[in-house]
C-alpha cells in the first residue's frame, strides 16, 4: 500500500476499473468474445469488486 502521505488528496479518491478479456483467438474480425472480467479498485482502500461473465460465442472454443 502506497504511503498515504504521499498522495494528493485528489488522488486519494481515485477509482478506476482493469478489464480482461478472454477471445477464441487473436484477430477481431474472425474471433469472437468468450468472458469480460474486471475489478474495480480505490487508491488507499484494501479489497475490491469484481465480476466476470461468461459469453456464448457460438462457435467451438480451440483447445488451446
């Protein structure tokens, strides 16, 4: 944990989400979407929210 008397008191409220994707395969045009994660996290505050959800991309998931 940063120490808190480095940061701004901007700062200290800052909230932002990280994505991850998970594709069939690397080109858009022919791949398709098969899971959207993210967490959502607050400078200075421990644990955070998630979610994941699962997406049908109609088509056979490659092995690899």
């Amino acid at each position: 944990m940063p120490d808190p008397k480095l940061i701004s008191d901007y700062l200290a409220g800052l909230e932002f989400v990280a994505f991850d994707t998970e594709t069939t395969g690397m080109w858009a045009f022919s791949n398709r979407l098969v899971e959207l994660s993210g967490v959502k996290f607050r400078l200075l505050e421990e644990g955070s929210e998630t979610f994941s959800e699962l997406i049908n991309p109609r088509r056979p998931i490659p092995p690899e």
